[in-house]
C-alpha cells in the first residue's frame, strides 16, 4: 500500500539540513554508508525538494495508464527514425554532432560518472519484497542492472573499468549540479516503499530508449574509445522485451485495483519527471568548454603544486610558486605561458616547451597530469586540429599520427596480432581468498536461516557495493532463490 499524498508532499523542508552536505558529500556519502539513516533522511529531504520543482505541464505521458503501450510504441519510433537520419547524414560527409575531439568524449564520460556509478539504483528498495509478484518486472530488471553477478554485465564495475582505462578517476572536482541525477537515484534507493509509485515512475521514464544513447555509442566507437557501456543499454533498453517493456509491465501491475489508480498515476507521472531531473547527456554535452577545462585542470592542480617548484622557475616576471598560489591567477598564469612561448597553440604539440616537460624522454613533470588531463592539454593546444580525434599518445617518434582505427576495429587487430581470442570486457573470478567481505558473505551463509540469508543477500546488493566481489556473488545466489520462486 504506497503512502497518501498529502503525508509527504507538502511537509516544510528542513533547509538546514539539506544544505548541511553539498550534493557532492550527500552522493560520495550514500554510495560509501547506503545504511546510514541520517543520510538517507537527508537525501529523503533533497528528494521532495526535487519534486517540489518539477513543472507537471511538461510531462509527456499519457493522459490514462492503460494507453502506455501505445506511447511506448510511439515515443521509442522518433529515436531509431532520428538516427537513421543521423547516420546518413555522416555517410554524407557531416562531423560528428556530440563530441568536437577526444578531450570532449572523455570529459563527458567524467561528468556523467556520478549517474552511472549507480546505474539501476532507483529499484534496490524493492528487493526486500521480492516474492511479490507485481515487483518481478521491476526487481529483474535491477537484477540485470547488476549483470546477474557476472562482473562482464555488472553496469557499474563495466563504468568504473571504463573510468580506469582512460584515465578519468578519482572523479573529483565536478559541478554539484552533475550530482543531481545519480543522488535522486540514490534517495529513491533508500525510500522505494514510502515512494513506490515514483519508482516506478522514474523506471519508467529512465528505460527508455534515448537517441542520445545511439549517436553516443556510435561517436565513442569512433573515437577509438570503449562505447560497451552504451552499446549494453541499446540492446537492454528496447521496448520489444526489454527494459523498456518491462517498465511499462510494472506500471500495470502494480495500479491499485483496491485504490486510488488515479492517485497513484499521478505520483508515477512525477517519478517519471524525476527521471529528467538534473544535468542531461546534452547538456553536459554542449557544457563543454575546453578553455574552463583546461584552467580547472590546472587550478586542481594548483593545491599540490604550489611551493613545489624551484624559484628560478619564473614566467612573466613571477615564479611558478606566485602563480600557483592563487587559482583565480591560473587563467593569467596559462595565458603568460604563451607569450613566453612555452604554449604555442594551433600547432603540433611537440613545438609547445611546456608539452615536453609532460610527455618524451625528458619530461620532467612526467606522471604530474591523468592521461585524460594530458588529453585535454593536448587538444587545447592543438585547436581546430584536434577534431581528428587522435590520442595524445598515439604520436610516434617521427611525430606522425597515423589513421585512427575505431574501437572495434583497433580492438579485432589487437585480437588476431596476439594470436588471442576476442572478449573485450570479461575478467579472471574474484578470489574469496583475497577479498574479506566475500570471506565474510560465504561464512556467515550456512550458518543463518533462510529468511536471514535473503536478507544478508539484499544487503551485498545495494547500490554501494554490488559491483565488488561479494556483491556479484550475492546477486547469483539471489537470482537463484528469485527464479526458483522459493
């Protein structure tokens, strides 16, 4: 039974103790401590603050819950159709339409962390009810979120070895507002029971398939960078049997018959707003700025580069030591380096002084700057240039680039070169030897009851922890007591 409107819409927020964590603190909190009350009660607050902003004339849905799937039909056509169109339009010659170079394709796999890296999250408050059966639709997706605890289809370990392979964690030193998204998730995570219809709402409007996703997929591939994340949704999300069908389902299963349906439709058209809510792909997307980039890569840096460098390192009459010492100088600091001729832009990078003191066989602020901050230095320097998408790193030693191959493509090379076969994203099994809270999880298993070891189970498979090695196996055992309806 959800919870009457009128019990939790209208209360009077508790400003102070919404604000008393940034956004950024709240979300790092929940996805380290998903257990603790006081910041779910916190992240409680910043949801209701959420939906007291959304705007209820910009729904799309449907007037009534039982013409879904005609609009699921009708909506999902426009995306595959727009990106017909969008592919001939490249084979006609058109530039990619997402990302202007690489740097521009890493910074947003970055900003759009926070989202992925609880992938699925909205749904984990209704594990504890899974011999429900108007949760199936539901609880099986998040059991396919979670790769069904094979760590080549978990989402989240598929995002964070993404982040690793270029460079782009710790993930640090982002807007607040790219937090907004990933902590609704995470909130509706920690309240699904008093917020059910608004879960089903958001998972609703969150499977569908986007035509962001495709054209993302597709520029990422030809960038020569992993798109598997992308390309994973693209076959889950579709509205034949996949997740997309599943969530209209869930709505229909679970409109009271005993109630008021049309109470709770209107709390699924809010939960279906949430899932707009925040920072979207496009807008992160035309955000990027490489010049404000570049100055907050530098500025970052500034903390642990002040005072670590020699006085007779002087740059328009300053020492690197007076620059670094205040961030709101780095813009004047970068644009005296050119002048110096240490940054000459618009050419080949080997030209520019200060690029060998990051990369060659005399680098001497070698390992200073991430392989994406490099990236983004490189295609700052280089200009127009950099539309070609190269790596920083693919520059040989005569500084000719060769003809970038996708990632697919590089990838089948890399395969027949190594005499290898061809598996992308699949990993050796955790050990339980080496892991302490899988030691812990297949210890405590036997010696508990059956009501206790679901339990223990759903709580390896919150949004914290679900991807490590005791979350993977937890969600197989799970999927196991889920699908043998015991």
């Amino acid at each position: 039974m959800f919870i009457a409107a009128h019990e939790w819409f209208a209360p009077v927020l508790e400003e102070s103790t919404v604000n008393a964590n940034t956004l950024a603190e709240l979300y790092k909190g929940l996805s380290e401590d998903f257990e603790s009350e006081e910041l779910k009660h916190k992240a409680r607050l910043f949801l209701e603050s959420e939906i007291a902003k959304l705007d209820a004339s910009a729904c799309d849905l449907p007037a009534q819950a039982h013409e879904l799937e005609d609009w699921m039909q009708t909506s999902s056509q426009p995306a595959t159709s727009r990106y017909g169109q969008y592919l001939e339009e490249r084979k006609a010659g058109s530039p990619r339409r997402y990302f202007s170079n690489r740097a521009h394709a890493l910074y947003f796999l970055r900003a759009v962390a926070p989202t992925k890296l609880v992938d699925g999250a909205w749904v984990y408050g209704l594990l504890n009810h899974w011999r429900n059966p108007r949760f199936a639709d539901l609880i099986r997706t998040y059991f396919e979120e979670l790769g069904e605890g094979s760590n080549d289809k978990n989402h989240v370990l598929i995002y964070r070895q993404l982040l690793t392979r270029y460079g782009l964690d710790p993930v640090d030193d982002l807007a607040e507002s790219f937090y907004t998204q990933g902590l609704i998730q995470l909130a509706l995570a920690g309240h699904a029971e008093e917020y059910l219809p608004e879960v089903i709402g958001f998972n609703l409007g969150y499977e569908q398939l986007p035509l962001h996703l495709l054209i993302t997929a597709y520029e990422l591939n030809e960038l020569g960078i992993d798109p598997y994340y992308f390309t994973l949704h693209v076959t889950v999300d579709n509205a034949n049997t996949g997740h997309a069908r599943r969530a209209v389902q869930a709505v229909l299963d679970n409109i009271p018959k005993l109630g008021s349906a049309d109470e709770f439709w209107r709390r699924v058209r809010i939960g279906y707003g949430l899932s707009n809510a925040g920072v979207g792909t496009t807008d992160v997307i035309d955000g990027f700025n490489i010049d404000r980039e570049v100055v907050r890569i530098f500025a970052h840096k500034s903390e642990a580069g002040h005072g670590a460098h020699s006085d007779y390192c002087r740059v328009g009459g300053r020492n690197v030591n007076d620059w670094l010492a205040r961030k709101e100088d780095i813009p004047e600091f970068l644009s005296a380096l050119e002048k110096a001729r240490w940054i000459k832009r618009g050419v080949p990078v080997e030209q520019s002084r200060f690029w060998g003191l990051l990369q060659g066989s005399r680098a001497e602020m070698f390992g200073v700057f991430t392989s994406y901050e490099l990236q983004v230095i490189h295609d700052w320097i280089l200009g127009d240039a950099s539309r070609d998408g190269h790596s920083y790193a693919e520059i040989d030693s005569a500084n000719s680039v060769p003809r970038r191959a996708s990632f697919r493509v590089a990838a089948r090379l890399a395969a027949t070169r190594s005499g290898m076969s061809l598996d992308l994203h699949t990993q050796s099994p955790s050990t339980s030897m080496l892991d302490s809270d899988l030691q812990s999880l297949t210890q405590q298993l036997p010696t508990l009851d059956a009501a206790d070891q679901a339990s223990i189970l759903v709580k390896a498979m919150a949004p914290s922890q679900h991807w490590t090695p005791a979350g993977l196996h937890a969600t197989k055992l799970f999927g196991r007591l889920f699908f043998s309806g015991a």
